[in-house]
C-alpha cells in the first residue's frame, strides 16, 4: 500500500479500519440509482466490443439462499439474483465444479459445495435472464490454486492414462448434465489458476495430458463452447510467456488464455497488459481476465475476518475501499484487456458472496456448517486436513462483493454497462490518506494544513484538514518519549488521520535504506548471492526500501551490514535494528556495537516468517568524546533445506541523553 508519508517512519500502534467509514450510500445517491440514474464517475471505456464479457462468478448463491440470503434489484424489491445482474450489464456467469465436495457422511466440505448438480441449476437459472454460463472444472474435490492442487480422492490411485480417460468422462458426464439443465455454456476452463500443476500432478507433460483430455471432452459435448486455460501471477517476469510457449510446443488445443489479476498481489495493470499481448500476438489466442475483485469497504460483516482489509500486510492498495474504488478497480481492469489484442474480457469473482446470518459467529457458523455458505466447513478435514480443516469458517470476501450485507446491489454493480457509455458523477473526494510524520520531542509539532485526498476519478488532491490536537496532547506528546501518536481530524466530511512518531533524531545517515547503500557497508563471508537495497514497498518495514539478502545454497549466507559514526558528543546512546526473512533453519544473527573498534554490546535476533519483523534495541552504551561508533547486523544462516532470505530496515543511532 502507497502511503501518503512526509517522512518515511516505524509506526507503532495498530491502524483502525477507515475504509468502513465509506461504505454507506446516502439515501440520494441510493434514490437515485432506483431511478436508473448513476451516482458514480466512470469513464467510459473507448472501442468497447459488443460482444466483450462482462462476467461473474456467482459459484455460491445457491448456498447463500439455502443459508437465507435474499437478493434485491436496485428499486429495492426482492428479485431473482440472476435478473439483477443481468439488469446490470452482466454477460455470462461463472460457476465453479469441483469432483466431490462432500465427506463420506455426506457433509459438503463448503465454499458453496460446488458440485455438478449445482452449476446445473446456476447455468438453468442464468439461461431464464440471456445469460451465458463459464464452467470452471477444478478438477478437485474443493478449493484449487497455485498453492495447492490437489487429486480428486476417486482419482488418487490412477497413473496418468487412467487419470486422464476418467477427467474425460467427468468433464463430458458434467457438460451433458448442466447443458440438460438448459445452460446456454459458453466457455468452459480446464482447470483453475493452474500455475503450479493440476490434479495434484507437477510434471508439465503430465498436466498437458489431462488438459487435452478435458479439451477433447469440451469440443465434443459444447462445440460452440470456447476452451479456456486458466494461470496466474502475471507479475512474474517470462512466466505466461513460458507457459503459452509451453502450450504451443505441446500442440495443446485451447481458445482462451486467462488470467486472474487482483491488483492487490497481480502488479501493474500496464505488465498486465504487456503480458497478455504478448500470448495473443505470438501465438494467436484470445485473452480474459477471468477473476478480478476489490474490496468496497473494510469492514467485515460475518465475524469470520476479511482476506483483504485496511492493515493487511503484503498488499498494493491501489484503489480507496469504497464503492467508487471498486467501481474504478473494476472499469480499469476492463480498459485493459479491452485495448490488449484479442481481449475478450473480464470476469469478476463472487460478487454475490455476502455474509450469512445474524448478529454472532456461532449464529452464522451453524450456517456455514450446514449449508457451504462459508469458505469452508469442518467437513473438509477429510479431504485438506492441514488448510480448509484447520482455518474453516465464513466467507473473507463479504467486503469484495458487490451487494450489501442485507442483499442490495451496490451501485459499483453497474460499472459493467456504465463503461459502455460513462457516466458523470462529481468528480469530489472519497476518501484520504493516512498521513504520517515524524517529530522531535525537543522540537516543534506542527501537523500538515493539507492532506492527500484520492477523488473519484481516482486523481489525487491536497485538500484543507482540520486537525483534533489540544494543548493537552501535545504536551503529553513532548513528555512521553519516543512512541506514535493517532491525531484525528476531518478534510471536508471526509475523516482523516495522521500518525506521528515522536523520535530522538536519528544521528545514522540513511537508516531505512531509501537512499540505496549510501552510508553502509556490506561484507560477504561467505558466498551469498544476492546482498543490496531493494526497492519493493511490500517487503520493507517503513517506506519503500530495505536491505535484502538471499542465497539457494545452504550454508551460503554469512554476512555483515554496518555503519561508522564519528565526531559523536560524549553520552549515553542507543541503537535498533529490524529484520524478518524466512527459510533460515540454524541461525546466528545480531545487532552490535563497536566502540573505536571494540564490541560493546550485542542483541540476539531471529528470522521466522514474511512479514514478522524482530527489532533489536542496544542501549545505554556509553561514547567518550571523540571516540569512533560503528553500529551493524551479522547475519549467518545455515538454510532450512538449502538457501535462506530476509529483509532488514529500519536502522536508527539515538542519544538518549
């Protein structure tokens, strides 16, 4: 996430969820939409096709409506959910079919039970409103992505002939079941987001096998139906386009080349674009996003958590989490594959996934439980003991759909036929940014006259702010010592936040690496591979940068980081250091002090996982004047397996006296 900063600083205390403050329609703009009037900005997309997919995956409807889930149209009146989409600009609906969803007792292991039977009846309800239904074989009896790709049980013995003449029958029992029903299929996926593998098998000769047999299957049964391969992470360089060369060497027989991007993990829209064009100009195929989604608020509605939220770690926030946001993640998206060569379109997932139940956990897990409403049930223990049985529950996604918690559309739900014609909502702010800002405690706290308001266009403006800041705090932020202070305030109507981290100066030059190496000094002891200052916000502590080590090899990495302080006044000081990594195994790491070359101190550190920052603080050391400081890290990592990685930031020399 990009943060609007003055000065680039740890924070402290935990944020609060502010993307819930903007997550209510006023009852103008709600009249408004009733009346077929749009309340939002939205450009409109340029050169558009008429035949371009604006899709949705709806997998878990069913199951929202047996757990008693009820869907309006915008005039508020209770309507079929298929309608209200159709109503909006929605094209085809996705629905997703996994092998075997239950346990040996019949139990549905959740994520809406997504069986046969059920896609059927999704595809027989959509056909009623003209919509066309993307059947999305996962080829699993529950959840399959790049992590994990698991056997069918009924298929864990087969070898690979056995496996893929029983994924034939499947995909041609299932196609006549749902065409049956009276699904109008327009697309069928063999397979879902399978980067790593498919059917639990990892050997790329293998995986082609059974692809071709489910493309064999979908030409026969659907004929009319196009043939979709589905991948993801197209922020990693050369990966689709060693994928689609791949394919092509294997002579695989496919239409669609899709892609998943969620901007939170998935990079640039403009690599996305890049990537696709790529495949479609080299090798002729038609591309798709085939899931996007985006957060319209952080709050969560069903007690169970939200994937995404406003102090998620590892995450682009590239949008505000409001309805215009979204409405802009989602018409930004479709810009992009609509000027790639051969784009097709965008699908957009689980818009329909709201929150089940009442006002506690136990109310709606029951819920969950019986029905599948939830990502997944205790059920699953027997078929993913070590994930879904273990971390089950609600939906996490309630705050990506594009209906409200009661089962009201939200207005972001008609970017998909407002980008066919845009739509001139005020282009006025929607939401702030954090600001954030350090202070002396022997100095002056003034705090900014403006801050950085994200508009609806999603343009950004500084904007007047009025601050929440008496006498009494800060007086209380001089006195209290280093820590990080909350100050409230509001830009307009719009609540806005500023987080200042009282500080000591910081007498190192480029203590959180944004200015590269300047100031450090690196000694490899050994042979690791990579040691420099990178520059990928995600991976750093504060700002945009840090300092990272990587080797393969085990035993490969030994290292020391440090810094030489001179002309310091005599006193007491104190300095602090963060790291985190992962896959170290053995370990010997630590903070140090030197004195005119004498060690003086040190501070046993330790790497466990991304994202789980250790500080190291050395204090009360004494300096004479004139005597020569040299602060630093050694790092010495045997491998768990082989190699190790870590990142290190934020490193500050304060004195204390």
């Amino acid at each position: 996430m990009k943060k609007h900063r003055i000065l680039a600083t740890a924070l402290l205390l935990p944020l609060g969820l502010t993307g819930a403050l903007h997550c209510a329609v006023s009852a103008d703009a709600a009249g408004a939409e009733d009346a077929g009037e749009s309340t939002l900005y939205v450009e409109k997309v340029d050169g558009l096709p008429e035949d371009f997919i604006m899709g949705m995956d709806a997998s878990s409807v069913l199951a929202e409506e047996d757990s008693g889930v009820k869907y309006y149209g915008f005039d508020g009146q209770e309507q079929d959910v298929f309608k209200t989409l159709a109503d909006s600009g929605v094209t085809h609906i996705r629905v997703r079919v996994w092998n075997d969803p239950y346990d040996a007792d019949g139990n549905g292991f959740g994520g809406g039970n997504c069986d046969v039977d059920k896609a059927a009846e999704i595809g027989r309800r959509a056909a009623q409103y003209g919509l066309k239904l993307i059947v999305n074989f996962h080829y699993s009896d529950f959840w399959a992505d790049p992590g994990k790709q698991m056997v069918p049980l009924a298929w864990a013995d087969m070898d690979v002939a056995e496996m893929s003449e029983a994924l034939y029958d499947f995909t041609k029992e299932s196609l006549e079941k749902i065409v049956g029903a009276g699904a109008d299929v327009g697309m069928v996926q063999v397979g879902n987001e399978t980067t790593t593998g498919m059917c639990g098998l990892k050997d790329w000769n293998d995986v082609f096998t059974l692809m071709a047999a489910g493309s064999r299957a979908v030409r026969e049964t659907c004929p009319d139906a196009l043939v979709a391969l589905h991948f993801t992470n197209p922020e990693r360089p050369g990966a689709y386009a060693d994928m689609a060369k791949q394919l092509d060497e294997f002579g695989m027989d496919y239409d669609v080349f899709a892609s998943s991007y969620y901007p939170y993990w998935h990079g640039t829209l403009e690599n996305l674009s890049e990537v696709l064009n790529q495949v479609a100009e080299t090798y002729d195929k038609k591309v798709l996003v085939m899931e996007t989604s985006y957060a319209f608020t952080a709050e969560d509605t069903d007690f169970a958590g939200n994937t995404i939220g406003e102090d998620t770690g590892g995450i682009v926030k590239s949008y505000p989490y409001t309805v215009q946001g979204q409405t802009n993640e989602v018409r930004d998206v479709i810009d992009t594959v609509a000027h790639v060569k051969n784009g097709i379109g965008v699908v957009y997932w689980e818009g329909t996934w709201i929150t089940v139940g009442g006002d506690t956990w136990e109310e709606n897990s029951a819920l969950w439980e019986k029905y599948g409403s939830g990502w997944a049930s205790s059920y699953s223990v027997a078929y993913d003991p070590d994930d879904a049985g273990k971390y089950y529950g609600g939906c996490v996604v309630d705050n990506q759909a594009l209906f409200d918690a009661t089962g009201h559309p939200l207005p972001s739900l008609r970017v998909f036929s407002l980008v066919r014609t845009g739509s001139d909502g005020p282009i006025v702010a929607d939401d702030i940014d954090d600001t954030y800002m350090t202070a002396d405690v022997n100095g002056e706290i003034k705090l900014p006259e403006t801050v950085s308001a994200v508009m609806t266009d999603n343009s950004r403006q500084d904007v007047p702010v009025t601050w929440d800041l008496s006498d009494e705090m800060v007086e209380q932020m001089r006195t209290g010592g280093a820590k990080t202070y909350e100050i409230t305030g509001h830009a307009g109507e719009l609540p806005a936040r500023c987080f200042v981290d009282m500080v000591v100066p910081d007498l190192l030059v480029n203590g959180g690496f944004e200015d590269g190496e300047t100031g450090w000094t690196a000694t490899d002891l050994a042979s690791t591979q990579e040691l420099y200052v990178e520059d990928k916000q995600t991976d750093s502590r504060t700002g945009t940068k840090h300092y990272h080590f990587w080797s393969a090899a085990a035993n490969s990495v030994e290292f020391t980081l440090e810094q030489t302080v001179e002309d310091l006044a005599a006193g007491q000081y104190a300095f602090s250091i963060s790291i985190m990594g992962g896959d170290c195994g053995e370990s010997d790491i630590y903070a140090y002090v030197k004195v005119d070359g004498e060690t003086v101190q040190t501070a046993p550190m330790t790497v466990t996982a991304y994202g789980e920052w250790d500080t190291a603080n050395i204090s009360g050391f004494e300096v004479a004047e004139g005597q020569t400081v040299t602060v630093g890290m050694y790092v010495k990592c045997a491998g768990a397996g082989g190699g190790a990685w870590g990142k290190i930031d934020d490193a500050a020399l304060e004195r204390l006296d």
